[in-house]
C-alpha cells in the first residue's frame, strides 16, 4: 500500500482512512512532511455536515471546508479525481453510466473515482457559500444525477431539466429563448447499463407472462377447412388479420383484450400527464413556502402577535419552530398556487410567466412588507396572483415611480381645445377643426396664467393664416408691407448693454406664441406622422427655450 502511493504529492485529492475521526473521508493533499505525516484539507460528503444532504446535492458531490487535518501517508487508500462543477458537468452522464446506482457513504468512498464540488463550508459561520444557482424554468437548483440538457446555444450554456422541458408549452431556454428539438428532449437520453439491464429482465419476466396469457386465450381458436380442400388441410379461407373464429366466446374475449390494452395505453398516457403537472405544481408550492418562510422569521422578530394570531398559535409564552412555520407557509403558498392555477387551469405560458414573476419578488430581501402582508392576512393568498408589477415591487422602488410620475405631470400639462386651420380643397378654403389639442410645456405654477392666454393666440393665429392663404383676383397674391427694421418696436430693458438686448431679441421666437405657431405648421403633416409625434416635438422645442432663457439670465446676470 505504502509504495503504491510514494507519488501522492501536494494538490492530490486522496481516499484517507481518518484515525480522528474513525472512518473513510475525501481530503486534498496541502503538504507532506518528511517524517510522512500528510497535511489534509477535508471535502466532506454534505450527510456529514449539519443541514445534511440537500435535494440538489448529487451522490458524487462533496463540500469544501476549511478544517485542515493530519493523517500520515500509510492511511492513504486511494487517489481519486475532484472537479469543479462546470468542469463535472461535461462529463456528468457519462460518471452516471459507469457507476454503480449505490449511494455514496463514508463506507464505499474508495469505490469511486470521480468527485466535484460547488460549495465551500465554514466551520466559525456552520454556513455553505455561495447558494448554487437557480435553473431550469422550474428555478430550482440543479442535481446533476437528474436528467438534463444543455442550451444549444453555445454562449448560453444554461442546464435544463428534461422533465420540465416535457411539460413546458414552449420548450425554450430560461436564459436565452433558444428552442430545444423535440428529438433531443423526447428521445435523446440513454439509460445507462444497469437500467438497460434491469428493464431487460422485467420486460423479458412481462413477456413469459403475456405469452402463457395469449397462448390460454388462442387454444380455442382453430383456422377454418375450406370445403373443397381434403380434411387434412388447414389453409385459411382468407388472408385476415385474425383466423376465422367459430367459438364467439373466444372472439369476444380478443375484442375485450384489445380494447383494454387500448384503455391501459390511454390511463397511462393521462397519468403520466398528471404526474408531470403534479410535479411542477409541487415545485411551484415549495418554492413560494421557502420563499415565505424568511418572511416569516422577519414578521416574527418585528410584529410576532400578528403573525401567531394568522397562524392561530394558543400556546402562550411558546413561538412556533421552524418546521411549524414552514407548514404554515405551505398552506400559504398553497392558496396562492391554487388561485393560479384556477385563473389559467394548465401549466401553461401564462401560468409560467405569473410564477416567474412572483417568486423573485417574494424572494426579493427588500421586499419585507410584501411577505408581511401576505402572512398576515392582509393580501389575500387567492389573490396575489392579481397584484400589479408596480404592487409586487420593493416600497423604496414605488416611492421612486410615484415621485417620477408626479415630476411628470408637473412639467407637462396638455390642453386639449380645438385648433382652427384653414385647409384647401377642391371645393375651396375650408376651416378644419382638430381636436389633437394645443400642446404646451408649463410648469404648474404657469398654468393658469397660459391658459387663459390660449384662445387669443388661436384667434390671432388664425388671423394671420387667413391673411396669407385668402385666394385672391386672379390667382395673384397681394404682397404684404413688412416693416421696415427701424420701425419695429422692442421692449427695451434698462440698463441693459446693445449685446444684452440682442441676446433677449433672440429668445422671442421660442415664446409661447412662437411655438404655437411652428405647432399649428406641422399640423400638415397629421396624416403621415402620430400625435406623440407633435407632443415630442413641441417637448424638445420647449426644453430648448428653457435652456437657452437661462443662459440669458446668467450672462446678463455677470454682465450687470
């Protein structure tokens, strides 16, 4: 044995015979010392730690701890391989046809080759980091020894559980959408040596059976003599499916034969149905359950009387445990799956989409008040279902789209009165009444002021429109008389430079009466572009004004 391993050298996962703790344990070699004593660090089966083996814990998966430990080199069994999850993964089925179908012990250690890890244990917090990662549309974690597929998207590489995808409407990947061919997921696993020959030797115990069935069933049946043959021949009359059959009693009991192997096919086909629905809609309750629980523990630390009172709890001085807790969690969990599940009646796209979205945010560890409410009774369980993404959100993440939404409609106000515009036509000028309203960027504190002020616009507005489209003798516009630069009149602000003043010339085509103006232009195009359009538009021009007023104020505030 002791020369067998002379090689073992440090990073070498090894099978060692423990003397501190009497048994077989899977450690990695740290370092070796010349008097042969061996410095082990221990990957522990997940059975031998305290929250014991979990439901996504693989037979061949270990727990790295940080418990360092010396043994010496003669105890040393075996050397055996431990990878990383993602490295496992690729040959995961493969690890699963050529193992024994035992389970995993302290006991038949050295009876493996292949190991992995995922997690790493700490023996100061008793705590395993990280939380492996949710999978699947059923967002459970994975247990490699399930059957499994990979996204046949190669940058994706998310794992995918064949049951699920069986029962799935879509049957596409929970990461990146990409579809699954159904030949992959209906035929495409191999059952592994073992289960080919166990399901031989059952099939081969069925058939012994099914034949001394058929052979007691056909004795009575015998092929009919066609009369111009001699008595010695025994050619059926006609080629048929079945020999002709005198004995009516026999041929009953075939029909009855076939049409109960045909009821059997179908029972097992709806059972198999059922159980899939079963099954996810199990998974669906656990995960809403432990979800809860945390709210649970939350809810009792802050506003515990409330919460013994939904559970019903009597005895007092007493708090429930934690298995008590998760019953009444399950039941919870139950009324909110059983709404589901009657409001969309099959696990469906719908079903899928509802239970996507309320586990994260029941999961969500700034989502208190939401477990609080459900658990309380506030929310009723049947109807959560019906909660609105922005009811199911974070109170911090409401707070912040009320505030964004009240911002909103304080900086825009839309003020929907008729607009008059003079349209041609063939039979004409004609006034044209359209009610997409006169759009306009005012703060609240502005809006009555400006809204007082609108119908005069319109009127001049259409004044002017008048005055340039009016047809005239002869098809001939009259020219207009323009003022000439002197005479145009400017409000003139005192103590203000010439450059100061252009500056405040400048703005005035970004007034109100301004906009008002280019708005009513686009009105042209109404058929071709959308009113959001118009409201984007007007929005921008807006801004601009805003922002160009204020670099006025600020340089004619540092010019004074």
């Amino acid at each position: 044995m002791e020369q067998k391993f002379t090689q073992v050298k440090a990073s070498d996962f090894v099978v060692v015979f423990s003397d501190k703790y009497k048994k077989k344990i899977i450690a990695k070699v740290i370092e070796i010392d010349s008097s042969d004593a061996v410095k082990l660090e221990i990957y522990a089966l997940p059975s031998s730690l305290e929250f014991g083996r979990q439901p996504y814990h693989s037979r061949f998966e270990l727990v790295r701890t940080d418990i360092n430990i010396e043994e010496q080199r003669d105890s040393i069994l075996k050397v055996v391989q431990v990878l990383r999850f993602q490295d496992y993964m690729k040959i995961a089925k493969q690890v699963k046809e050529e193992s024994p179908l035992e389970e995993v012990t302290d006991e038949n250690l050295d009876d493996f080759h292949t190991f992995f890890f995922r997690q790493r244990y700490s023996d100061t917090t008793k705590q395993c980091i990280p939380e492996p990662k949710v999978r699947c549309i059923c967002r459970k974690e994975l247990n490699p020894d399930e059957d499994f597929l990979t996204c046949p998207n190669p940058s994706c590489g998310e794992y995918m559980h064949v049951g699920c995808l069986r029962t799935a409407a879509d049957r596409k990947c929970s990461e990146c959408q990409a579809e699954f061919a159904p030949k992959e997921i209906f035929s495409g696993m191999k059952r592994t040596q073992a289960q080919v020959a166990a399901h031989e030797k059952e099939d081969e115990q069925a058939g012994d059976k099914q034949d001394e069935d058929e052979k007691d069933a056909l004795e009575p049946i015998k092929k009919r003599k066609r009369p111009d043959l001699d008595s010695d021949s025994f050619i059926p009359a006609k080629r048929t499916c079945f020999p002709s059959i005198k004995d009516d009693k026999t041929a009953l009991t075939l029909e009855s034969f076939i049409v109960q192997m045909k009821k059997e096919s179908e029972q097992q086909v709806e059972k198999q149905n059922m159980n899939n629905t079963q099954k996810q809609r199990r998974g669906t309750k656990e995960n809403f359950a432990y979800s809860l629980l945390q709210g649970a523990f939350e809810t009792l630390e802050d506003d515990g009387k409330k919460l013994l009172e939904a559970m019903g709890w009597k005895e007092e001085g007493l708090v429930p445990n934690i298995q008590q807790l998760y019953e009444f969690c399950l039941k919870i969990a139950t009324q909110i799956e059983s709404g589901m599940f009657i409001k969309f009646e099959q696990i469906a796209n719908p079903y899928l989409q509802k239970y996507r979205k309320l586990l994260p945010a029941f999961r969500n560890p700034e989502n208190q008040e939401l477990r609080h409410s459900i658990l309380i009774g506030e929310i009723e369980p049947v109807k959560v279902f019906e909660l609105t993404d922005h009811q199911l959100a974070p109170k911090r993440i409401q707070l912040l789209q009320e505030q964004q939404k009240q911002k909103y409609f304080q900086e825009q106000v839309i003020i929907n009165q008729p607009i008059h515009v003079i349209a041609k036509s063939k039979k004409g000028d004609e006034v044209m009444v359209l009610n997409s309203g006169d759009l306009q960027m005012v703060t609240s504190h502005d809006h009555t002021e400006n809204f007082n002020q609108i119908p005069t616009e319109q009127r001049m507005l259409l004044d002017e429109i008048e005055q340039q489209d009016a047809p005239h003798m002869g098809d001939a516009p009259i020219p207009v008389e323009e003022p000439a630069p002197e005479q145009v009149q400017r409000e003139l602000i005192p103590g203000l430079t010439a450059e100061q003043q252009e500056v405040i010339d400048g703005l005035q085509k970004w007034s109100v009466k301004a906009l008002t103006q280019k708005f009513a232009d686009r009105l042209e195009l109404l058929k071709g572009k959308t009113k959001d359009h118009f409201v984007r538009v007007t929005k921008e021009m807006a801004e601009m004004y805003e922002k160009k007023n204020a670099e006025a104020k600020e340089k004619i505030r540092k010019g004074i």
